[in-house]
C-alpha cells in the first residue's frame, strides 16, 4: 500500500509540475487556493441542509448522535 500511495504522490506531483510550468506557479496557486475555497463553501452550505432535503437531492443522511445527559454535583438547575 505505501509502495501505491507513492506512486500515487508522483503521479500528482508530475502533473503539477506540468501544470505549474505551463500555466505559471502563482496561476496555478491561486486555481488551487479558489478550488479548495469552492469546495469548502459548498461543504459548509451542505451541513445546514435536514435529511429530508439531503435524501431528496442524493446525499447521505447524517445520523444525529443522541447527546448525553451530564450532571455535575454542583449544578443547581435541576
């Protein structure tokens, strides 16, 4: 598997360094930066959907973890 993940890794580094030489690094730089900003704003508008709206457009649903009841001595609010 790490002989893969190398192969892999050189596979990437190759074509950046295609794409760096063509295109220039601070284009490419600044393609990469905006994708990985696109991606993260697309992720981060996904999150608010319910599972209702996430089943009808394809995602996964996101099992909601049951929060745990925490008692401290010292809490007067019960």
């Amino acid at each position: 598997m790490f002989e893969l993940q190398l192969k892999d890794a050189g596979e990437l580094s190759l074509a950046l360094d295609r794409i760096s030489r063509r295109f220039g690094f601070w284009t490419t730089l600044r393609a990469l930066m905006a994708a990985e900003r696109k991606r993260r704003r697309e992720r981060r508008e996904l999150a608010y959907l319910d599972n209702r709206t996430r089943q009808d457009i394809g995602l996964p649903v996101i099992e909601v973890q049951p929060q745990i009841l925490w008692l401290h001595r010292w809490d007067g609010r019960l």
